[in-house]
C-alpha cells in the first residue's frame, strides 16, 4: 500500500502537465472553430451577399479555385519578407556590436535608429516608391520595421553580460575578441533571438504595408496587391482568402523562430528550460 502511495505524486505529475498541454492546444482550436461556424451561419441566415461578407466555406473554395494565383504571390512576400528580416539580422547585429565596443558610437548613431523606429512606415513608403524602383522599395521598407528590434535587443543583450565575468575576463587579460566571443555574444543570444521573433512579423508587415503603396501605383504582385486588386474587382472572397495566407505566414514565421529559440536555448538558459516536476 505505501508503494502504491508513494508512486501516485510522481506519476499526477506529468499527466496534469500533459492535460494542461493538451487543454492548451484544444481550446484556442474549439474557440475558432465556433467562431467560424457561427461566421458561417449569419452569412446564411441573413443571406449576406458576398461581395460585402463571403461565408468561410466560399473563402476556402476561392483558395482552392484560385491558389496558383495567390500562391505565387505568396511567394513574392515571403521572398521580400525574409531578404528585408535577413538584411535587418545583418544590419542590426554588426551595429549593435559596434555600439558594443565604443559608448560615444552608440551616442551618436543610436537616436537615428530611433527615428526611423517612431516614423510611420505607412508615410515614408510612398516616398521610397519616388526614389527607388518599386521592388526595392518594398524591400527597403520591411527593412527598416524590422531592423529597429533586432538592433535594440541585441544592443541590450550584448550589455546585459555578468559585470563579474567581464571581470574575471579583464583579469585574466582577455581581448575585446575574446570577451565579446566567449561571454558577450552568448550573453546576448536569448535577446537576438526575442528580437528575432518580433522582427520577423515586422518583416512581414512592412512588406505588406509596402506591397499596398506599391499596388495604389500599379505596381507589385504580392499578396497586398492582390487584395488591392481583389477590392477594384469587388471579388471579396479572393481578398478573405489572400488575408488569411498573410494570417498564416505570419503565424508561421513566429512558430518557426520560436522552434529556433528553443532548440538554441533549451539546454542552457533559465528561459527556455521546463520546469521541473
């Protein structure tokens, strides 16, 4: 009898964590599923036209119908948004550690990453489309809403590093090199990688923003002039079903950077570790 006692808090453990997990999963899923079935039936009910709100079954059949179409264009701002996001990780990091080095740089150079920060990106967008040809301006655009997270969260990162380590490192005569490779830039990896997580919707939100000023000029092929077009073309359905690939883009780019935290964190960091039992 105590065996069998002794074994149950061990064992209500792992199986509540595991309830919980599931519960976690299964109820956000119910929720939208409610959500679109009760979507669906007003649209019935009250026999909504589609061109002012399309049920979700004919949003899903205009996916399927017209999914060449709104594929490729898919890839056009996927493409966009990961080349501005990967310009932004290059541009953001070597600047940040720059700021690293010398606290005058930082000074100097850090209140204009600010105002390009605080500026709508909706107002210096049609101004980009002057000067540059639209696909670079698309581009420059989801740079600059990208670039300003990952440069702050890099730069407090790379900050954040033990003073008593920075110590130890100075007592034992270690190089900048050397602080900055073995205690600095781990230091600051949990911060890149949050950074990383918010720069990559931004990425997206840029393109998407810079892809619709681009459209109001006849130019572009991404998703955003697809729902431009859609809206002249009062095609509603293929303009619900070009929102929802951004929708899931976006939710995928944030599962597939949150992935990348953990498997790079998981081992080591007190963020990312699970609690113990």
């Amino acid at each position: 009898m105590s065996a069998s006692t002794d074994d149950t808090p061990a064992t209500s453990g792992p199986s509540r964590m595991n309830a919980a997990r599931l519960a976690a999963i299964l109820l956000p899923v119910a929720i939208l599923l409610l959500a679109v079935a009760g979507w669906e039936a007003v649209v019935h009910l009250n026999e909504i036209p589609p061109y002012i709100l399309p049920a979700p079954s004919q949003i899903a059949a205009t996916l399927v119908k017209d999914w060449p179409v709104l594929f490729g264009s898919l890839l056009v701002t996927l493409r966009i948004t990961f080349l501005a996001l990967f310009a932004a990780v290059v541009g953001g990091v070597l600047l940040a550690i720059l700021f690293a080095q010398s606290r005058w740089i930082e000074l100097s150079f850090f209140p204009f990453a600010v105002i390009l920060q605080v500026t709508p990106i909706v107002a210096i967008a049609p101004l980009l489309l002057i000067y540059l040809e639209p696909g670079t301006a698309v581009l420059v655009c989801a740079f600059l809403v990208a670039f300003f997270p990952i440069l702050s969260n890099t730069a407090l990162g790379l900050a954040s590093a033990d003073h008593n380590l920075r110590d130890l490192f100075d007592l034992y005569g270690a190089s900048r090199f050397k602080q900055l490779v073995y205690l600095r830039l781990p230091a600051a990896l949990p911060y890149f990688l949050g950074g990383l997580r918010i720069g990559g919707g931004l990425a997206l939100i840029g393109a998407i923003v810079a892809e619709i000023a681009a459209g109001t000029a006849g130019q572009g092929s991404g998703l955003a002039f697809r729902i431009i077009e859609s809206g002249y073309r009062l095609n509603i359905p293929r303009m619900f079903a070009a929102l929802f690939l951004i929708s899931v883009a976006g939710i995928l780019i944030f599962l597939l950077f949150t992935a990348l935290s953990h498997l790079l964190l998981h081992r080591w960091h007190e963020s990312a570790r699970k609690r113990e039992a």
